[in-house]
C-alpha cells in the first residue's frame, strides 16, 4: 500500500504540490482566525482586607479578616 502511494506521489508531482500548498493554505486561514482569548488568563487573583482594632489585634486576624479574605478570594471579579 505504501509502494503505491509513493509510485503515485511520484507519477503525479503536480497533484502532489498543490495539495501541499492547499494546507499550507488552510494552516494560515486557521492562524488567521484563532481567537486572541485562546491564551488562558494567568493573572494573579489577589484580596486584601484591612481591619483596624485598638484591642484584640489577634483575634481580630484570625476571626474577621482571615476568613473574609478566603471567601472574597473564591469570588470571580471580585478585583
């Protein structure tokens, strides 16, 4: 089966060219059309709450500001 392909691509090197040149063709009408949002977004997601308290700093961290923080970061376009 092979030997028949590669007599055939030898016999009709025509064919054969212009069938290379229609998918270089369709390679570049594909690069063309590929949308720009195909790049995932890798940007950083960041929250940051600020709690002031005159008493009780560390119960402050630990109760209010640390959990709003991993809630606000779960949420999309929350920026």
């Amino acid at each position: 089966m092979i030997k028949s392909i590669i007599e055939f691509s030898v016999r009709n090197k025509l064919i054969i060219a212009m069938l290379v040149i229609g998918l270089i063709g369709a390679g570049v009408v594909a690069l063309q059309s590929l949308p720009i949002d195909a790049v995932p977004d890798i940007t950083n997601n960041q929250v940051q709450v600020v709690t002031v308290s005159q008493s009780l700093p560390q119960e402050v961290e630990q109760f209010i500001t640390y959990p709003v923080e991993v809630v606000m970061a779960n949420i999309p376009e929350c920026r």
